[in-house]
C-alpha cells in the first residue's frame, strides 16, 4: 500500500489515500471523489518526489 495526496479542485480539500500500487493508474480514468464535496474533479498533489533522490548512494 502507498499513501496518495489529492487535491479538490473544486472545493481545494486536501485528502490522502492509501491504496495498492497496482490502483494507482486507475486514477486517471477514476479519480477518487472528493470526501468533502464528494466532487470528482481531483487531482494528484506530488510533493514528495523531487526531494531526496538518492544519487550519491
Ligand atoms: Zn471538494
């Protein structure tokens, strides 16, 4: 499992989700529905990625 960060674009409610890696691209036909608005006009917030990439390891 893997924890995702989304963003509601129409009420700007950030959730997380934790779902299997093998879900993840599912998301782009079926994003997840907002739990505050229960809109599905979400999107993925990566923030996590560019950071710390281990290149001198
Ligand atoms: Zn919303």
């Amino acid at each position: 499992m893997a924890v995702y960060e989304f963003e509601c674009r129409t009420c700007g409610e950030r959730f997380e989700l934790s779902m299997p890696i093998s879900q993840h691209d599912r998301l782009k036909d079926d994003p997840p529905e907002c739990p505050k608005c229960k809109g599905k006009q979400t999107h993925q917030v990566v923030s996590m990625f560019s950071c710390k990439a281990p290149s001198a390891y």
